[in-house]
C-alpha cells in the first residue's frame, strides 16, 4: 500500500518562491469568488511561518490579519499592500482581455 503526503507540504513548499506565489494568486484572482484569493493569501502566509509572523513583517495587528484572511474577509488596500510587501510580491494593474 502506497503512503500519501499532505499536498499542503508541497505546496506550502513551492509558496516560498515569490514567482510561484505570484502565478498562484494570479490563478485565484481568475476565480469569481473573492474568498478564493483570501485562502491562496493565507497559504503563502502559512507557508512563510504563519499569520502571526507575517502580521509582524508586515506591522498590521495579528487578530485583524487573521480576520481580513478568513473566507469573508475583506482587506483594506493598505492592509493587502503590506501583506504582499511581506511576502516579497508587488501588485500590478494590466488591462483586461479583450
């Protein structure tokens, strides 16, 4: 019988490259659904120690960090700016498919 690994090992793993981590949000952002790209915000955060390291990387308040990255949480541009400082990724605008 063939032992399975937790994927979140892995992926945790690959989130610690700023280019994965940037595809990855990419890819949740393609999603309707906002909570989307909160959970692939938290997995980066998860992957690079927890929320509580990254709210002190990011000088925002741990219990609101872990409120804006719940499922409806809802993250003010300052509070995401900082977050994605954190995590050594940028955000840009490009304009949208035709």
């Amino acid at each position: 019988m063939r032992k399975f690994r937790n994927y979140k090992e892995d992926l945790f793993k690959d989130l610690k490259n700023p280019e994965f981590a940037a595809a990855y949000l990419n890819a949740a952002l393609e999603d309707e659904d906002s909570s989307v790209f909160l959970t692939a915000l938290k997995d980066i955060a998860d992957a690079n120690g927890g929320v509580a390291k990254l709210a002190k990387k990011a000088d925002l308040n741990r219990e609101n960090l872990y409120r804006t990255l719940s499922q409806r949480g809802n993250p003010r541009l300052h509070s995401l700016m900082a977050i994605l400082q954190a995590c050594k990724l940028d955000l840009s605008i490009r304009p949208a498919a035709a």
